[in-house]
C-alpha cells in the first residue's frame, strides 16, 4: 500500500514547494483561471510559458549530463485532443485544473472540495472503461511518445531559444499594453 | 519573511520556480510533476478496502500499487504548501458555495478529470511536464484547452460563473 518513506518525504517536500508557488503565483484563484479563458488575464499563460521554458532548458541539461531521464508521453492523436477538449469544458466550469483544485482546496476554498468529489467519481467512472478505452481511442493515431525536435529535426536548443524569445516578446507587448 | 508573507509573487517568479522545482522532481524522483492520475489512486485505494477482488480485476487500478506513492505524498504536500502560502499572506478564503456553483464545480471536476486521464494527463502532467520536454502530446493537450476553454467561458461569460 505504501511506498518507502523517503520517497514519501520526498513527494510531500516536492508537493509542498509545488503548492506554495502556485498559491503565490495566483493561479489557485478561479477568478485568475477563468480570466485567462477570457483573454482578460494572463496570469496563467505567464506562469506555465515560464515554468516550460525554465523547467525544460534545465530538465534538458541534465538529461545531456546523464542526471535524468525524460518521461515522454504518447502522441495519441485522437485521445490527447479529444482529451484536452473536454478539459478545457470542465476547467472553466470548476474554475481551477486538478493541481490548483488541490492548492484551492487546502486554502480553504470550498467549491474546490466539491470539484475534487467530481473528479474523484470521474477517476471511479474511467477506470471501469480504461481497458476499452486503451484499445480503442488511445491506440487509434498513436505517434509514440515523439518529441517536437524527433518530429521535425530541429534541435532542442532552437525550439527553447525560439520559444523563450517568442514568450519575452509576447509578454513584453502585455505589460506594455497594461500599462496605458 | 515579508516575501513569505506577500499575498502574491511576480507569475515569472511563480512560473520560474515550478521550472526549477520540475528540475528537482526530474532528477531527485524520477518522476515528472502530475496530479490527476493521484485521484485514480485514491479510487483504487478506496476499493481495494471495499472489494480487492474487483482492484485485482481491474489492471488500470492494480498496476497503480502501492498507491501510497510519491505522487500521493506530492498532492498532500501540494494543499499543505498552498494553506501555509495563503495563511502567511492573510489571504485564505471561505466563502459560501451557493448550490448551482456546487453542481457546476462538480460536474467541471467529473469533465475535467474524464478528460485527463483519457489525454493521459493534465495541466501538470502534459501542460507543464509535458510541454517541458517538447512533446507532442503536451503541446497539442496545451491548444485543445485553451481551443475549448476559451469558447465555454465566452458561452458562459454573461451567466453566473
């Protein structure tokens, strides 16, 4: 049933960091998430741009180290987007995804405990299904875990310098904006 | 302790440390950043105690032993991590949940979670995690939110949200 403690402590110190920053990043805030789906706040966009830029520069330097591997998931070209679409339905309506429902919910925030209910009766529902599922939609279109560089031979280091000038840019032009 | 106590930090400053948070859990777990499959695991441990027979039937929920894991433990720490950013700051809510929200966040939780296990992770798992490692499955998990997202809060922007 358990797994060996320090890999416990680990996971809760991990866990604990996680919560933190995304408490203090705002994100935890239903008002913040839904005003990013209606272009009016950018917060989110703001903290996962920065985090996927800083956290994959780095997670990519140690993996050319040898210090990690990489945890590639499948491109399953029917359930990922099928998938994602019917979490983007359910994140405007709860307000909060699964981590910020839990950073939410141990703030205090009651209407989060009502979406975690939801999701754990959904957690319940799928895994009824998840072996017809694994033969079917996950299985139709399924690419492998394929990463952008292996899928169109541009390098790691072009896709992060591409994308952390388009993210400055862009950001530039929304604290510009926000000031007039 | 007064940047402890601000009730918010810059969103790069925020965004910036999860980046490097993701380094630690790469490298000190062997695990990228998720949450939604942990609600799997509290299913099976919860039907592991009311009918094993049906957990060792079901191989979505047996493979998933011990269910205790390192990405449980990561959720725990998850709400206590953001009780404390919100308790130093003064800034924790508790407001009342009328009934329609109640039914909405239950349902947006049921939709939300049926979506990520069947894309095969979240907004952690494939938006961050995902997308990190330039995969594929992240980037197009990433589109197909902001796709859907952006079009349910334009039908709902006018009613009670």
């Amino acid at each position: 049933m358990f797994e060996t403690l320090p890999r416990i402590l680990l996971g809760l110190l991990t866990g604990f960091l996680f919560g933190f920053l995304l408490q203090k990043g705002r994100v935890s805030d239903r008002r913040v998430i839904v005003g990013q789906f209606l272009l009016r706040d950018f917060t989110v966009m703001k903290v996962m741009l920065t985090a996927i830029i800083v956290g994959g520069a780095g997670v990519y330097a140690m993996h050319a180290a040898g210090l990690t591997k990489l945890f590639v998931k499948p491109a399953q070209l029917v359930a990922v987007p099928v998938g994602g679409l019917i979490f983007g339905v359910g994140m405007v309506l709860l307000g909060y995804c699964p981590g910020t429902a839990v950073a939410a919910a141990g703030e205090g925030k009651r209407d989060a405990w009502f979406g975690l209910a939801g999701m754990i009766a959904a957690a319940a529902v799928y895994a009824e299904f998840a072996g017809l599922f694994a033969s079917t939609v996950q299985k139709w279109s399924n690419l492998g875990p394929v990463t952008l560089p292996e899928l169109t031979g541009v390098p790691v280091w072009a896709w992060f310098a591409a994308l952390a000038i388009a993210a400055a840019l862009f950001f530039r032009w929304l604290e510009s904006r926000a000031r007039l | 302790m007064s940047i402890l106590a601000r009730p918010s930090w810059s969103p790069y400053a925020a965004g910036a440390g999860i980046g490097i948070l993701s380094w630690f859990a790469f490298w000190s777990a062997d695990h990228p950043l998720g949450v939604s499959s942990v609600m799997v695991r509290v299913v099976a441990a919860i039907e592991q105690a009311a009918a094993p027979a049906h957990v060792a039937a079901t191989p979505y929920l047996s493979k998933l032993a011990p269910f205790f894991d390192w990405e449980f433990a990561l959720v725990i720490g998850l709400a206590a991590g953001a009780w404390l950013s919100a308790r130093l700051s003064h800034s924790a809510e508790d407001s009342p949940v009328s009934s329609t929200r109640r039914w909405q966040a239950i349902l947006g939780g049921f939709l939300l979670l049926f979506g990520a296990r069947l894309a095969g992770g979240c907004t952690s798992g494939h938006g961050i995690s995902g997308s990190l490692q330039l995969a594929l499955s992240g980037w197009i998990f990433f589109a197909c939110i902001f796709a859907s997202g952006m079009l349910t809060a334009q039908v709902l922007k006018n009613r009670e949200l």
